[in-house]
C-alpha cells in the first residue's frame, strides 16, 4: 500500500489534504474497539462519552460500539449515636472497598460520596450551625482523591445535576437502599463467625420516616433491610446479586445510585494492612485547621516542625518507607506531653477503666518528672471543674489546653475543627498517653505513627489507678505499613 503525499509542485488546498493524511494514517494503526456509553433514557454529560478524536475517523472504519461500565455513586451514612473519629474508620472502610471496586468489571467508574457531618452526639456547642457540614470542612479533599474517587455530597449534588439537567435539583433518587442490622445471633452453633447477609422485612413506617443526611429531597426507587455481617468486600456480593435481580433497562442506564445506610456494620477486610494505612495516610487534615494547630504550638509551646522532625511531604503518595523502621522513627516532638483524658460518657460506660482526675493527675505527673518536662498539654471533654481540678493537682507544672479565640473563630472551626486542633497538637508532642478504648486516642496513635515516633513514646494509656500503671490493660499497637 502507497502511502499519499502531496508533490512539490501539486496546488495545497490546506485543511482538505490534511484530513486525507490523517485519515490515511489512521488507516494504519491497530485496530481499536471504541468505547461509547450505550443510549441512556437520562442525558449524560460529556465526559461519560469516553471515546477520544481518533473515533472521528475510526467511526468510518465500522468501528464497534460496546458498552462501558456504568457510573457508580456508592453513598453511605453512619448510625446517629456513633461519634466523630469512628466515622473516620467506617470513611478508610469504604474508601478500601471502593479501591477495589475499581478493579472490577462494571464497577471500575464507582466513585464514594462522602456522608456530610451534622450535629454529633459529642458537639456541644448549641449556638452555632453544626449541621451538613462537607467533608472538606475538616479534611484536605484533593488528598482523600489521591487514594480513590471520592466526592462530597455538594459534589454530588452537582454531577447530579448534570447528569440528569437542572429539574433534578430538587430531587435526587438513589436506585437502590440498603439498611444493614446485626444478626441477633452472630455466631454458628459451633461458634464461628461466618461472613453473610440476609433480607428481611423492613419495619413498619421506617421507610417513610427517613430522611436520607437529614435532607428531605432523596427518594428511593428501591428499599432493602438486610441482616448483615462481615467486612466491606461482602458488599460487592451483595451489589453482584442484587445486580443479577434488576431489569435489563436499569442494568444499561449509563449512572446508577446506591446508599448504603448504618455503614458502621461493615467490617475492615485487613485491618491494619497497607491499603488501611495507604487510606488512612490520605487522611490530612484540612489547610486551615492545620495553621490554626500551628500557630498554637508555635506561641503556646514553642513547638514547630522544622525543629522537630515532622516535616510531611508535600503529598501523602511521596511517603515511604527506607526499610529501616528505626531510621524512619526519628521524631521528636515538641518539648511537652499531651494527655488525652476522655471523661463523660466514659465516666459510667467505662468506669471500670477511665481513672478519676486526681489518679490521671499523678500519673501524668509521674511521666513528666521522669521525661524532665516541665509542660502538658490535656485534649479532654471535661468540664471547666475538672480542668480546674486537674490544674490543681499538677500546680508545679504547665497545664495547657487549646481554646478558641473568640465565638467567630469556633463559629469556623466547628467542634470539630476543635477537635482535630487537639488531636494535632497531640500528634506533635514529645510523648503521649491516652484513654483506654478510645477512638480520639487511636486517631492520635495513627498520627504520630505516620509521622514517625517511636512506639514507646506513642502507644501508653492512662490506667484506672495510679497504683497499677504496670499492670492495667493497655491500648493496642499497631504498627504502620507501607
């Protein structure tokens, strides 16, 4: 085959010539199938067209239409009752199983909508709104992308729209409900615990009654309650039978919407493996939360990174490890101790284990005369009296804690932009030791385990009695893994 060029002396008609050379060139690359979405009864937006300009000239080659895997939006929401860093776990449980989703076939364009924040059972600051709060109020959300596709309801909202025009703003139908409970008896009869799910009839009135993150605009086209237990790899079982039950109209919509409702039920597949840690690395705390920690740290504690050992990089994918896990575990903190000592609820849930003021107190005071530290820093619930009490008991030291500004600046941070404040702080101390059981404790462990402390001076937890330090129950470690 000749392939046609114009001569020297032949007249150029400009863009005609062009698209025949094009065309011809085209002519002799390998063959490709191209991948359009198939006919949907809503209107797409352009990018779930995925063919590229090569299918211009390709389409006249009897190129091949085939279907593509549908859109995915995986929403969940969590029991009301659950606190704020449990979420954050069911968040790394959702975003692993999502990774993996993406590796299977009619789910590789599965994105997580991300559940908004409202009210919490542990914020208690009335005055202000506290409702529907995004996700990037208090994390870096271009960094929780680095590790899978995930978008925040606003985000959401607006894909939406676009996918189904203007007129579905005031609307949003999600395909499919499923509302997870525990089995009332876990167990076989020989006592193993067996991964499994299983439908049962929805109680009277509670599709009705549910309001999907507290918005009155979600409809559901189809409800499920289940019986559920196992890890999040059991709910692509569940999405693949369900899938086999749906009408081959449904099946080729070219999106498709599923919510996954009391998501907490859901287990880790490997807890504590590199994916959970690659997903919880991603996990930064949103910019203007972290210059809040660190102007505190710089004028209450004299306390900053670049002295310290815990410089981050610039993104969470450009850490690794050296193979030496002492080389890697160099940080130093600042020159305090943060204490984590959770009170309320605790106080009668977990009596049995959360020491009282006084015997946290001597404890703390212990550690700081044997570090030579002269300062503690305390995140806690406690009332203004037990923190003036604990002041007390600790009169020849430094007792800190991290209060807002003014009622404009806690209007922003939100409780729980105070909390991540805390838990910043406490990241970055030379030592810690927190409550036993306690999820705001484990996040800390996390943090200060990607920046690199030692285990010694992260994983401690205060006992019921200062006179049983050696042998109280104690707090898991887990090590990261990369």
């Amino acid at each position: 085959m000749k392939l046609w060029v114009p001569s020297s002396g032949q007249t150029h008609s400009g863009f005609p010539n062009y698209i025949q050379l094009a065309s011809w060139l085209l002519l002799l690359l390998p063959r490709v199938d191209c991948a359009r979405a198939v006919q949907s009864t809503h209107v797409t937006r352009p990018e779930d067209d995925v063919c590229d300009w090569r299918d211009l000239f390709l389409l006249a080659y009897h190129c091949e239409q085939r279907p593509v895997d549908p859109v995915l939006y995986l929403l969940y929401d969590v029991n009301p009752s659950e606190g704020f860093n449990l979420r954050r776990d069911v968040y790394i449980r959702m975003a692993v199983l999502v990774k993996y989703l993406r590796t299977k076939p009619g789910y590789r364009r599965t994105k997580l909508v991300l559940p908004p924040w409202s009210n919490l059972v542990h914020w208690r600051s009335h005055t202000i709104d506290q409702s529907q709060l995004m996700w990037s109020q208090f994390f870096d959300l271009p960094s929780l992308k680095l590790y899978t596709d995930v978008l925040d309801l606003d985000e959401f909202f607006e894909a939406y729209r676009g996918r189904y025009g203007s007129s579905s703003a005031d609307v949003v139908e999600v395909d499919e409900v499923y509302k997870l409970r525990h089995f009332d008896n876990m167990f076989e009869q020989d006592g193993a615990f067996v991964d499994k799910f299983e439908e049962h009839v929805c109680p009277k009135g509670e599709i009705a009654a549910w309001h999907f993150f507290g918005y009155s605009n979600f409809t559901a086209r189809d409800f499920s309650c289940l019986h559920f237990q196992g890890s999040a790899l059991l709910l692509h079982r569940l999405l693949q039978a369900k899938r086999h039950q749906r009408p081959a109209t449904v099946e080729r919509r070219a999106a498709r919407t599923v919510l996954v409702l009391n998501a907490e039920i859901v287990l880790h597949d490997l807890w504590g493996n590199g994916d959970y840690w690659e997903a919880r690395r991603s996990m930064r705390f949103a910019r203007h939360l972290v210059e809040v920690a660190d102007r505190f740290r710089l004028s209450q504690l004299n306390s900053t990174d670049e002295h310290e050992g815990t410089v981050r990089a610039a993104r969470w994918t450009d850490e690794q490890s050296d193979g030496d896990d002492r080389e890697r575990r160099v940080a130093q903190g600042g020159r305090y101790l943060c204490a984590h000592l959770r009170r309320a609820d605790f106080l009668y849930g977990r009596d049995r284990t959360t020491p009282t003021v006084q015997s946290a107190a001597l404890q703390i005071r212990a550690k700081l005369l044997e570090l030579g530290l002269r300062t503690v820093f305390v995140a806690s619930d406690c009332s203004r009296t037990e923190f003036y009490n604990l002041r007390n008991y600790l009169k020849r030291f430094r007792v800190v804690r991290f209060e807002p500004e003014s009622y404009e600046q806690r209007t922003v941070l939100k409780d729980g932009g105070i909390a991540i404040v805390d838990q910043i702080v406490c990241s970055h101390a030379h030592y810690f030791v927190g409550t036993y059981e306690s999820t705001f404790t484990y996040r800390i462990y996390e943090e200060r385990e990607i920046l690199g402390f030692p285990t010694e001076r992260t994983f401690n937890t205060l006992c019921k009695s200062e006179k049983d330090v050696e042998g109280c129950e104690q707090n898991a470690v887990w090590p990261i893994v990369y």
